[in-house]
C-alpha cells in the first residue's frame, strides 16, 4: 500500500479551481539445450543498464512493500482487457474513464489499492524517461472534457478510504454540523518502491463495454516521479478496482517479456456478480489467501499473502526458516503476491540459502562477477563453450499442496550475447535493519509469465497453472 501522508501543493490550488464538480514436484535437476529466453538488445538501451534498472526496482519496490505507509444478488459477467508488457517492467491494461470516455494506459499493480490517471493538460512527471516513454507526451485526462467527473468532498465517505475515518477533522472550513460543506478531500501523495505521485481524488465514470461503474473513485495525479503511466489498483482495500467493480475473482496470463515494447498481449479476465463460484477453474492449482491482520501495519491487509511451505532447488529443501515462511506476531515475514514487482524479491536470509544451493549444484561453471557486478543479478554463470547447461529445478511449494515449478525461463536468463545466465531473483545489497519486517517474499510478475493466474476473491485462494499466454 501506498504513504498518503497529508500534503500542500500550491500546484493542486492551481490545478483544482481547473476540475468540475484503478506443476510439478520432479525433484531432479534439468539437463537443457541452450535454449534459455535471450535478452534483446533495445536500439536506445544498454541491456545491461535495463537489467540493472529492473533489478533496482524491484529491490526498491520490495522494500516499499515491506515498509509501507498507513493508510446485491446480480448474474455474473466477464469484462475482458488486454494486457501488454513493457520494458520498464511492468504490464499496462486500457481502461476509460468519463462521459464522452477517454482511454488511458495504466499498469496493472496487485501491490496497491488506489487507481490513478496521469491528470490534466499541466500533467508533470520527472525522471519519467524509459525506453519507448516521453515523459512530456504521457497521455493525460482531460477533466475538463467530461460531464460526469466530480471533486470529492472533505465529508464524503470515500474520502475516508485514503485518509481514515478522523479525516474530517482536517475539514477546517466546515462547520461540525454542517451538511453542504463544500471543501474538497485533502491531496494525496502516494510513494511506491521506486516513484511517487499525487493530485486530487475525483468521481468518475469508469467504461466497459458491456458495464459503466459510476461514481468509481480515481486518482486525478497533477505531479508525479518514475511513473511511466497511471495505475490500475488491484489490491485489497476498499478504494481498489476490484473492491470498487464488486468483482467475484480476477485472473490474468502474462506473456512472455523480453523487455521491450512488442505489443503482443494477453486477456485480464475481470467477473462481477455475487455467486458462490465453489467451482474450481479446470487444471489450476489453488492455495489459500493468508490475511495479515497484524494491528500495528494494517496496510499489510491489503497484500496477497499466500503460505509458501517449502522451496526446492534440484532435489534438495531449501532450509528456510519459519519465521520467513509465515507472518509473526508483528506482521513480519510471509509471501506475497504482487504484478508491480518485477523479479521476485527474497529477504537476504532466504536469497543466500536458495542462491547457495544453485552455486553448490552448478559448481562446474565459473561465476561471472562482472556481469554480476553490472546487471544487479547473481548468481551469475560462464557457460561460454557449453552445448548444453545442467541447471536446478526450482519449485515452490504452497499450503494445501498447490507446487509451482517454475520453467527454466522463468528464473534463468541469458545475458551478455548468451555467455552468461543469471538468476532471475533478488535480494537487498544494503546492511540495514530498515530493509527487515514486512513480507519476506515477493512472488513478482517476471516469475508469473506463461501461468495461467487466478485470484479468487470469492473463495479467498490463489490458483494457478502453466499456460503459453501468447
């Protein structure tokens, strides 16, 4: 969950007078063929400086995670958007807002709650330079250009999602007894792992073409920093898009990422309506949703927390201790799931046993230090001169017996013109008590291409299942 400390900025004064009234348990190693996904190499990018940056990030948004700030019967239907990869890490989905609708790109974040739109013609967004993004031609919506949009009230209840139910005592213009104030909510500020954004909180319609949510509160953001577009919040507070839609459960395929911008896509599968839905979908597996009720971070409830038992590497156990598998008495520990990271984060206890392991069982490759030192990745091996490569399974096994064995591609990659793999994961590089508490492990979007992914809101589990996604 995002920080919304309260703000001022002579900006959003400026800004608002502008607006009207988001499988298998094979316990073996893998003889292969040098077959692995190569990195591209973008025309305007050094990959390794794109592999760093994604690396950094994921560090970054790990521990923003681990930290973060306080904070009717109807017939079911599916709501089908396509979703893209990006070079910049993340996977954007279209979604319109307003009356006439304007369409807006957005990258799907299950890590946070609160939707929010690049906002009005003043739009301005620092550090926002990534390969195929020019930060002074991000798309922006035009408030002015919508009938339906509306400022929310200092009193409306929804204002109350971001701020807490004392927020109207910071209604200094409102009268206790009042009941036509007409003050605005405070500003937000959001910080994530690796940017920030903030601006005033609107009612809009939200568009699909067979359903039109009104009054769907959204973030209108006048100034952001490393945000190379909105985001559609698919987190578990109330302020979320699928709190917001109702929804039953959602579900996506990731396509392959090679890290550029190829714009192959795959369908996110939105279904509302009220039904039981006991029904499992057809080939996943599933394991429950672990809620963190830990009082002293509630933001931690809005994470999807899932029991991870145990991690194979080949065929040995990696030892991990309990206190990282399972959320203590603080809150601390356990895994989530989140689409805004993308390789999987491990706490450095865990990453140091797992990443051990694969240098015990591929002791007879040399280790690439400086491709090591460059990309942010490690282990990193030589494999230069190798007709074919031996690497470890790695398999995670979750509560209820749900094993996801990742393909080879999923935490391994070619790097440096395929002289070098490096393993897709990362851990923290900083000696810092700050980095500890909060989740131990974050299963990121890197580590999800090519399943089949389902949340199911309904039935409070998670499943999933292998799936070319193209």
């Amino acid at each position: 969950m995002a920080s919304l400390p309260f703000i001022s900025f002579f900006s959003f004064l400026i800004i608002s007078t502008t607006l009207s009234s988001a499988t298998t348990g094979t316990n073996t190693s893998t003889t292969i063929k040098i077959s692995l996904s190569p990195l591209p190499h973008h025309p305007s990018s050094d990959p390794f400086q794109i592999l760093n940056n994604l690396a950094t990030s994921s560090v970054s948004r790990a521990h923003h995670l681990k930290h973060p700030h306080h904070k009717t019967n109807a017939t079911s239907s599916l709501l089908k958007a396509p979703l893209f990869p990006h070079s910049y890490g993340g996977y954007t989905i279209s979604l319109s807002f307003g009356t006439p609708p304007q369409t807006l790109t957005f990258v799907m974040d299950t890590g946070s709650s609160l939707s929010w739109f690049p906002c009005t013609s003043r739009y301005l967004c620092s550090q926002c330079v990534f390969p195929n993004v020019d930060p002074t031609k991000i798309p922006t919506f035009s408030p002015k250009l919508s009938s339906s949009n509306k400022l929310v009230g200092c009193k409306n209840p929804k204002c109350s999602w971001l701020f807490g139910p004392d927020v109207e005592s910071r209604c200094q213009d409102c009268e206790p007894t009042s009941k036509n104030c007409t003050q605005t909510c405070p500003p937000y500020l959001i910080q994530y792992g690796s940017g920030s954004t903030g601006g005033l909180l609107l009612l809009e319609n939200l568009v699909f073409p067979q359903k039109t949510s009104q009054d769907f509160l959204v973030g209108c953001s006048i100034v952001s920093n490393r945000q190379p577009a909105g985001i559609a919040g698919f987190g578990r507070s109330i302020e979320s898009l699928p709190s917001q839609l109702g929804l039953k459960k959602f579900s996506y395929c990731l396509v392959s990422r090679r890290f550029d911008d190829t714009g192959i896509s795959s369908n996110m599968l939105l279904e509302t309506g009220s039904g039981s839905g006991d029904a499992n979908t057809r080939g996943l597996s599933y394991t429950p949703f672990y809620k963190n009720q830990v009082a002293s971070n509630p933001v931690f409830q809005e994470f999807y927390y899932v029991t991870l038992r145990k991690i194979l590497v080949g065929d040995k156990y990696v030892k991990v201790p309990y206190s990282f598998l399972v959320p203590g008495s603080d809150g601390n520990g356990g895994t989530i799931v989140d689409s805004g990271s993308t390789f999987t984060f491990m706490e450095r206890p865990v990453f140091e046993l797992v990443s051990k392991e694969f240098e015990k069982q591929m002791g007879n490759y040399s280790r690439a230090r400086e491709v090591e030192n460059i990309s942010g990745l490690a282990p990193c091996f030589n494999i230069s001169g190798y007709k074919s490569v031996k690497i470890p399974e790695l398999i995670f096994h979750f509560k209820g017996g749900a094993k996801m064995a990742l393909p080879l591609a999923n935490y391994f990659s070619f790097v440096d013109d395929d002289n070098v793999v490096c393993l897709m994961v990362v851990t923290d590089n900083r000696v810092s008590q700050r980095f500890h508490g909060g989740p131990a492990i974050i299963l990121g979007s890197f580590q999800q291409q090519n399943y089949y992914i389902e949340y199911d809101l309904a039935n409070e589990r998670f499943g999933f299942a292998k799936q070319s996604c193209v």
